[in-house]
C-alpha cells in the first residue's frame, strides 16, 4: 500500500511592542506576515495619539492612531506582507502600540498515517 502525503501551512503568532524606534521585521522566503491588530498598552494614558506608522521608500505611512482620551484603545489591521515586502519597518509616534499577528507559510510535508 502506497503511503501518501499531506501540505500543511503552519501559523505562527506573532506579537511585538512598536515604540519610537523604528522595528524592522524581517520576512522570510515562502513566508507572510498578516499584522491583524494594534492596541494601546494598558498603562498607557496619555492626552496625545499614538500614530502607527509603515516606513516605505522613505515615506512614511499612517495606519492607525490610537488614543485613550477618545475610547480609542484598538484597531482591526488587515496589512500581509511577504518576503517581497522585507524588511518591514513600522515606528509608533508618541508612545508604543502593541501589534499582533501571525506568520504564514513554511509548508511541511508531513506523512499521512498508516492505516491501521
């Protein structure tokens, strides 16, 4: 009897805090990152908005701006990026933005299991 295989695409989470400095995100081969939110941290309070910014070809890009004063504490991002993308560079002006996310990609093959 023939065994056979199965492709499965593994997800990684990914999480990092954004502050002032730029975080540069390396992207690998065959692989993606899909940022799906930014939030405030919870000790944040301050009067001023904390702007989540994408650095691309010396531009800079908002994609949110968070601020408590507002109620504003989190936004819904739907930004994917692939190794074509790499390096991502994000900055957070005026404070740190916390972004979750996960990694796409790097298909495995895995064997099926024998039948019993």
């Amino acid at each position: 009897m023939a065994m056979t295989s199965t492709t499965l695409t593994s997800t990684t989470l990914f999480t990092s805090v954004v502050e002032e400095k730029e975080l540069v995100i390396e992207i690998e081969e065959g692989r993606q990152l899909q940022l799906k939110s930014a939030s405030i941290l919870p000790d944040q309070k301050k009067s001023k908005p904390v702007t989540l910014l994408l650095v691309a070809g010396g531009l800079a890009t908002p994609l949110c701006s968070l601020h408590s004063q507002a109620s504003l504490f989190q936004w819904s991002l739907d930004l994917v990026a692939s190794s074509a993308d790499s390096p991502l560079r994000l900055i957070a002006r005026g404070g740190s933005i916390h972004c979750v996310g996960r990694w796409l990609g790097d298909a495995q093959t895995v064997p099926a299991p024998a039948p019993a």
